[in-house]
C-alpha cells in the first residue's frame, strides 16, 4: 500500500489538536491542514483576527497561527468535507474519566474516540491512514480498527473500495511550552502494523525533527507508553509532596532536599518542586486509568500502587487548606483570602484538575470570601470550575468568591495570599505596598515556593511555604 500525504484532517481542536496542527502546517508548507470541531463557538474562535482570543493560550502559538491560517491551516465544523477529502486523519478528541458505568471513576470514556472513528468509516475515501493522537487505553487500537474493518466489509459489498491503517502517534506536550515542544521534542512515537504507513507519517516530521529522535514500535507499546510517561512523572511530583510535609515537620527545607537528590544522575532535577499537588488533563485521569487496567487484567497490587500516587495528590491538597485555616486562628469564616491564580500552572489558560480548584472549594466551605486573579483564566471558567459549591443549600456559612482584575485588588481588605499558580508576575510582587493594602496580621501562603521570603517578611507578614513552613 503506497500513501502520498496531501491533506491532513484533524478531528479535534483543542488543547492538542490545535497546536499540534499548526505546527505541522507551519513545518510542511506543501501539505493543506483542516482542523475540524463540532464546538462552533470554539473553531470561531480559532478563526477570530485578534489573536489574545485564540481558545488555547500557549506562548509563541499566535505567531504560528498568523502564519499558517488561511495559507494552508484552516479551522472548520465542516467534518464529513475534510474527512472526505483527507489522505490522513488524526483523532484528536476528548477523553475523560468515565462518569457513570463500568469502570466509572477510573477507565476512560472513549466515546468521541469511537464516534470518530464511525465518522472516518462513513466519510473517508480511498486509502486513508488514521493516527490516534489522544491519550488512549491501551487496545483502544483494536477498537477503531474493528470499526474501520467493518467498514470494509461493507463498502466491498456495494462496490467501494476503502482501505484503512492505523496509527499511535501520542503527544508528549507540557502545557505551557507546548510550541516549544512540538517544534524541538524529546522524541516522536508512531506505533503501527503497517510500515508504509508509518513511513507516511514518519516523512512529516522528518521536515523538522531528526530520524534519531522519531521511535517506532508496535501499536500497543506507543499507547501504553503515553499512559507510563504521565504516571511517572505524576509519581515524582506525589513523591516530593509527601517529603514536603516531612520537611515541615523536622526543619528541613524541600527545596534543599530535592536539589542534593536531583544531583544524583540517576534520579535527575526534573519533577522536584513541590507544590500543590499535580492538575491539567491528563496525570490524574491517565494514573486511573491505568489503575482500571491493572485492575481489569487482575493486578491488583500494581492497581494500588498507582492508586496511591493519586491519593498522595489529592492529600496534599487538602493538606495545605487545613495549614491555611490553622494559621489564621483556626477560622476563616467571613476573612477575604486572595487567590494568586487558578490555572493548573504557569503560561497556560487551562483549569482541568488545577489544585487551585480543590483549595478554593475547601476555603469557600470554611466560610471565606475569596478574591481570585489570574493572568489568563477567565471569570466564566472560574465559575464551571467551582459551580458545584452553589449547589450546597444545606449550609449557610458558605463562603463565596469574586474576580479581581489586578494582584492590588485581590489583596485590598485581605488577612491572606495564598499563590496557587507559578506565574512569573508572582515572583516579583511589591511587598511593602501590599503589605499596607492587607488587614494585620496577614499572611502568605506560597504553594510554590516562588517568592523571597526575608523580604516579605521584612514587611510585616508572616509567611507559609509548602516545604519549608513558616
């Protein structure tokens, strides 16, 4: 089977989908790239001329897509089109933790997956390679290939002749620098049976990306390998929280502790800060889902091992609301508390699974009123993420929340800071003008460890550090 790759559809365009595609256009001028969506407020807004209202916020992503836009990379809702006219077609779609069913809780819901992968069936012409770019369970492979088979089988009966290759190519993206990841990767993964079709998708990226770099296995080990790399990385991030708390107990201070280990080659620097515990899309949802399939294959002892890392996440969460509530006399029942960002990190508008979220919801709980800023996360956003505290009527010392335009209105009136976000803007803040803005004796509450704590201290507030105590 020969492939000649001339247009390219992406199902999906989102936080991957998105980026990913624009690179590619950016890097293969030759090829024509259409991004398909049935969210049409969000491909408008991938086609809106300002580009500070691109859907996705990522550092240097509006440069590309001045670039390519309407050159060879467009953005549209006309999926049967593009999935008819393409050579190659990459699923992009969401795939969150199942809610309800079999596996609710833990094992993810592929349900877009296979509505697209329906789609491809009923819409592709000729020979079409299809590329999982989601992050899948391992075997989803087998899933879209029953479909597409199908498929086959029905179009030979009518006369049609379609024939279908499939494809692992998992991103490996941080949120954050996700350009520069795209366009310098670590590596490139393709898993396949078919190595024409691996070879099609291999030359793509050969247009920027050295062959040393580009991995190629089997189906099930490219799938598998993208839910390994999430969990370890999620497992040093829990693993550093739990000395945090360690630290505080005994004097010693984390950040002096993970930078004698992370000395060490054989253990490395990255992943060593602690914090808040881990967020965005894709640690917690991908670990439990693992967690599922260790379980489902009956390995019940590795299932506890990586259920342990989310619990670890979610402990350190929680840990820090009740250090905030200590600290400030054991109530925070009608205290304004300021909220330095709410995005899971730094130089990224997403919320998914940011600590913020689960401190916020925990402080509203106490009773407090919480002024929120964030540099990028809009007040709508905010509010799906914490809307479910407006469905408690049973309490009524509930405390509420608000958007604040600015650090200094955030702070105005409040007995605390509590920085949630790592935000350059938040290493640099002026404490003495703060200071004089906040209701004494205030407090700071650095969950990242970002700022100089003599000089806050210097002017009058006392100060939290996670790792490092007061």
């Amino acid at each position: 089977m020969t492939f000649n790759i001339k247009k390219i559809c992406c199902i999906g365009a989102g936080y991957v989908g998105g980026p990913t595609m624009a690179v590619i256009a950016d890097r293969c001028p030759n090829l024509i790239i259409n991004v398909v969506d049935l969210n049409l407020e969000r491909i408008n807004a991938w086609n809106n001329s300002d580009l500070s209202k691109l859907p996705v916020y990522e550092p240097g992503l509006d440069e590309v897509i001045k670039r390519c836009r309407n050159r060879n990379l467009y953005f549209s809702n006309e999926i049967e089109k593009h999935i008819s006219s393409a050579d190659m077609i990459f699923i992009s779609v969401n795939t969150p933790t199942k809610r309800k069913g079999v596996g609710a809780g833990q094992a993810s819901d592929i349900k877009w997956v296979e509505k697209s992968a329906r789609q491809v069936a009923k819409y592709a012409n000729g020979t079409t390679i299809v590329v999982e770019k989601s992050t899948l369970p391992v075997k989803t492979a087998e899933t879209i290939k029953a479909i597409l088979e199908t498929s086959n089988q029905n179009q030979t009966i009518n006369g049609e002749n379609k024939e279908f290759s499939v494809l692992s190519n998992p991103e490996f993206l941080a949120e954050g620098t996700a350009i520069k990841d795209l366009e310098n990767p670590d590596r490139v993964l393709i898993g396949g049976d078919s190595q024409e079709a691996i070879k099609a998708l291999e030359s793509i990226y050969l247009n920027w990306i050295n062959s040393e770099k580009i991995i190629k296995t089997n189906l099930w080990s490219s799938e598998l390998s993208k839910l390994t790399a999430n969990a370890f990385l999620a497992q040093r991030i829990s693993s550093i929280n739990s000395i945090s708390a360690i630290c505080e107990e005994t004097g010693a201070n984390i950040k002096e502790v993970a930078g004698a280990i992370g000395m060490d080659t054989r253990i490395g620097n990255k992943f060593l800060s602690a914090g808040p515990g881990f967020g965005g899309s894709c640690f917690k949802k991908d670990i439990l889902n693992l967690v599922y399939l260790c379980n489902h294959f009956n390995l019940p002892e590795v299932a506890k091992y990586w259920q342990n890392v989310v619990e670890i996440n979610e402990w350190q969460n929680h840990r820090i609301s009740k250090v905030i509530v200590n600290k400030l006399f054991g109530t925070i029942s009608e205290k304004k508390i300021a909220i330095l960002g709410f995005s899971f990190k730094a130089n990224t508008n997403d919320t998914r699974e940011s600590p913020a979220i689960g401190i916020c919801r925990d402080l509203i709980e106490e009773g407090s009123s919480l002024a929120i800023y964030d540099p990028r996360v809009e007040e709508k956003q905010i509010k799906l993420c914490l809307e479910s505290m407006e469905e408690i009527s049973n309490l009524n010392n509930l405390g509420n929340w608000h958007l604040s335009r600015s650090v200094i209105d955030a702070v105005t009136g409040a007995d605390a800071i509590v920085i949630t976000t790592d935000w350059t803007e938040f290493k640099s803040l002026k404490w003495e003008e703060i200071s004089k803005k906040m209701r004494a004796p205030s407090w700071l509450f650095d969950t990242r460890n970002l700022v100089d704590i003599e000089e806050v201290k210097k002017h009058g507030i006392n100060f939290w550090g996670v790792g490092c105590g007061s």
